[in-house]
C-alpha cells in the first residue's frame, strides 16, 4: 500500500507515520512543507527505503500515485492558524480541493482530519456527528473553523459527484510528544508553565484564560492514531500542577468556546474505538519530552 501523509511531519502525522511504517507493506510519502511541522519529527525514518519526505505545499497541485490519502496539512493551533488567516483557509479549502483531485486521479481513499472546530461554540453537549454547530463566520477562529467546514463539504461533494471514498475524522483536543512547545495550547502551556519544567527558568504563572470554567476533553496522540487508522481501514464513511503554583486570570480570545466533549457512540460502535490512555498517564509522557527536548532535568 502506497500512503500519502499531508502535514506528516507536524505532531500528529509524524506519529501516524511511526504507525504506518510499522507495517512492512507500506509505503508511505509525506507531502509537507514545514510552516508548524519539522523534519526532526521524522528523522528516524529519512533515508528508510520505505519512505519519502517531499517539501511541498498542498495549495499547489501534487502528482504521485498512491492508494490511500491521509491528509493532514493545516495548522492546528489557534495562533498558528490566525498568524496567516488567508494562507489558513487557502490551505484548507484548495490544499483539499488538490487533495481531492488527486485522490479522484488515483482512485485513492482520502481522509480528512477535521476538527470539534467545526461545532463552534456548542449549545448541545456532547457533540453528535449529527450536530451542525455554532459557528461565528466572520471571527477570528472562522479561517480554520469554516476553512474545516467547506473541507468536509468538499470531501462529502467528491465523494456524491465522483465517487470518492472518503472518510472524515472530527479531532478533538489530542496531546502528547512532539507537540510544538510555544504553540500556546492549555495541556502545552501548562506543562511548560509547571514549577516543575522551565517555569524555574521562566517564572511564569500558569495562565487560565477566563473565564477559566472552559471544558475541553483530552485524547493522548497513541489513540488518535489508532482511531485514524481504523477509520481509513473502516467501512464506515496524576495530578499535575504543583500545589505551590501560581495561577493568573488572563484575557481570553473571542470566540474561545465553553465547553466541549464528543459523544463517541458512533466510533465505538462502527470502529470499535475508544481512548485508551486515561490523561494522567498521557500527560507525564509529554511531559517527559518537553523535558528532553529543553535539556531540563528532572526533580524529585
Ligand atoms: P501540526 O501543526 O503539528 O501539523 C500540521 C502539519 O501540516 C505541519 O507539519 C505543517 O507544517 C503542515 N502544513 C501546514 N500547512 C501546510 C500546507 N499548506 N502545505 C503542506 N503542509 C502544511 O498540527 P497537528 O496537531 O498535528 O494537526 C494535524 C491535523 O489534525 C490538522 O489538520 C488539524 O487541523 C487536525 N486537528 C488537530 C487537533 C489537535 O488537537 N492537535 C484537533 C483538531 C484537529
Ligand atoms: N487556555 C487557558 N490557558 C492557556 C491556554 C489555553 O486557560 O494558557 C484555555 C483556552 O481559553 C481554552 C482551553 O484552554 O478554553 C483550550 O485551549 P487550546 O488553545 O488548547 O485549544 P482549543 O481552544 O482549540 O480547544
């Protein structure tokens, strides 16, 4: 099996790409071209007979063969994504419409990593896959919510006009190694900002955005990739913060929504999935990175 990774040296693709590569059939080729993503994600594989590392962005049309398309490209945190909000949502809508185009070419399987972006700010809890959302167009968040948005309306518009197989996964917030250290998300931040890990050096606070009330649910990367992977495969389209540590209310962003959690009885029936790694085991394994990837040893 040929596979195509988009985005397959950031967080996530670099650990779906770990997984792929275990599997001796597969030959898999990461399309990137390191806006959030780095080669250091992948260097264990450069050179691998088995794999491929192409420098390209995916607004520009791509011409290889493959069987099956995990398409990953976009920044996925809010200030990455807001830094260059019209290369966001030119990354989501053309870099798919390429995407598509090429999986039409090929007769290949695409999936789409969308996002719980895509229900905005929820008014129904959990989130069905059936729920259409609450989403501000004209905000801040909109390049990446909507971008997100005509991205599944272009998968799903493939997929009833060509005939695509498609499959489209709505993330929600996943954690773990190898995320980018500064790239202001709560579980990142927090393990940066602890006592613990460079706060030492920094002397932060740890920063709640108000109103602080905000609720999200965790997925360890392990899981995510296992439940990605099943999706392609599919038929169907400790306690943390230091008692002494400092916490400081600050301003939050518009649009930052209050609560959020999936409801996961499709993917359980359909996919047999559900996370394994509870968020206390999940969180000392990133934790563990950061460590070694800012030199800071570890205190008892
Ligand atoms: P990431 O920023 O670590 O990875 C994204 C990768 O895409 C990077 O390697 C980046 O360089 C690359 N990229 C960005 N724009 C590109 C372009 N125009 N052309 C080619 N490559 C490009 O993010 P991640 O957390 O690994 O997220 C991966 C996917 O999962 C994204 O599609 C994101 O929207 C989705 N997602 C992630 C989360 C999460 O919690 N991490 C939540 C919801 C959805
Ligand atoms: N957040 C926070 N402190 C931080 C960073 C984020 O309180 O230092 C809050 C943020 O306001 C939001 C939640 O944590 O309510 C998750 O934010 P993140 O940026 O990680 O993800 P997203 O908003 O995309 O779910």
């Amino acid at each position: 099996m040929r596979i195509l990774v988009t985005g397959g040296a950031g967080f996530i693709g670099s650990h779906l790409v770990d997984k792929l590569m275990e599997n001796e059939k597969n030959e898999v080729i990461v399309a990137d071209n390191y806006f959030t993503g780095s080669k250091d994600n992948l260097k264990k594989w450069i050179g691998h007979p088995r794999f491929e590392l192409i420098r390209h962005d995916v607004t520009e049309p791509l011409l290889i063969e493959v069987d099956q398309i995990y398409h990953l490209a976009c920044p996925a945190s809010p200030i990455f994504y807001k830094y260059n909000p019209v290369k966001t949502i030119k990354t989501n809508v053309i870099g798919t419409l390429n995407m598509l185009g090429l999986a039409k070419r090929v007769g290949a399987r695409i999936l789409l990593t969308s996002t719980s972006e895509v229900y905005g700010d929820p008014l129904i809890h959990p989130q069905p896959e059936t729920y259409w959302g609450n989403v501000n167009p004209i905000g801040v968040r909109s390049c990446y919510d909507e971008g997100k948005r005509v991205a599944e309306t272009l998968m799903f518009d493939y997929h009833r006009q060509h005939g695509i197989q498609i499959r489209i996964a709505r993330i929600f917030n996943t954690y773990g190694p190898r995320m980018n250290i500064d790239d202001g998300r709560v579980v990142s931040n927090f393990i940066a900002q602890l006592k613990l890990l460079f706060a030492l050096y920094r002397g932060e606070p740890l920063t709640v955005q108000k109103p602080g009330t905000q609720t999200r649910s965790f997925c360890y990367v392990s899981d995510m990739v296992d439940g990605l992977i099943r999706l392609m495969e599919g038929e169907n389209t400790g306690p943390l913060i230091n008692p002494e540590i400092e916490i400081k209310m600050v301003e939050n962003t518009p649009d930052d929504p209050r609560q959020r959690k999936p409801d996961i009885s499709k993917a359980k029936e359909l996919l047999g999935w559900e996370p394994k790694v509870k968020l206390r085991d999940g969180l000392p394994l990133m934790e563990e990175d950061f460590r070694s990837r800012l030199g800071v040893p570890k205190r008892n």
